[in-house]
C-alpha cells in the first residue's frame, strides 16, 4: 500500500506536470499571435484602410517600428485617438507615410505615400 508521503509525491508531479503544459501552451499561443494577416484601419471622412499587416511584418521584421505608438491590440489605435492620447492622423502621417517615404529614398520597396492611394471611400 503506498504511503502517505507517495501520494504528495504523486499529486506534486501532477501539478507541475500541468503547471508545464499550461505555460508551454500559453508561450506558443503568444509566439504565433501575430495579429489578422489583413487589417481594415479607420481612416476617418477619406474613408477606410485596408491595411496588409502580414507583408509589413515580413518587410520590416521589427514590430516595435510601428507598436511602439500603440499597443498590439485591436481598436487601439482608436481608443487611444479618443483618449487624446494619439492626434487624429498622427499614425497614417507620421508612421506610415513618412516610413515609406524613407524607405523610397533608400532605394527600398516601399508603400504608397498619397493619401487616396490607401483611403478607400465607400
């Protein structure tokens, strides 16, 4: 008959055994929770954005890029405009145009820079 002491030993092996598995799960769902492959941004009175996010991880490889304005989450951007902590345009001109101006000038592939070349009016 197993003894006390077994029985601790058992359910400490259990725990940690589950305890593994629950951090191993939750650390491959945050490595591979990159965010929808395409995007659809507000874009305000010029209308929507479509926004193809997988390409622009793949190209720029560093997410701090553009996430260091506004967290990698969905609305940010929005919640942070209503908050006043972002101006109304600030991501559009100030992050995507000017990184694709500059990417242009370095001789790099790069996105549009005009405003209706993004902006879809519906």
């Amino acid at each position: 008959m197993p003894t006390a002491g077994a029985h601790a030993w058992g359910r400490g092996l259990f725990c940690a055994a589950g305890l593994y598995c629950a951090v191993a799960a939750l650390l491959a769902f945050a490595a591979d929770d990159r965010g929808a492959a395409e995007l659809v941004l507000e874009g305000g009175t010029s209308g929507p954005v479509p926004f193809p996010h997988a390409l622009h991880q793949e190209k720029l490889e560093d997410c701090q890029l553009c996430h260091a304005v506004f967290p990698q989450r969905r609305g940010a951007i929005e919640a942070l405009k209503a908050q006043g902590t972002l101006a109304r345009k600030q991501v559009m001109n100030e992050q995507c145009t000017r990184c694709h101006r500059e990417r242009k000038q370095q001789g790099k592939p790069a996105g549009p820079t005009a405003c209706t070349t993004c902006h879809r009016k519906t």
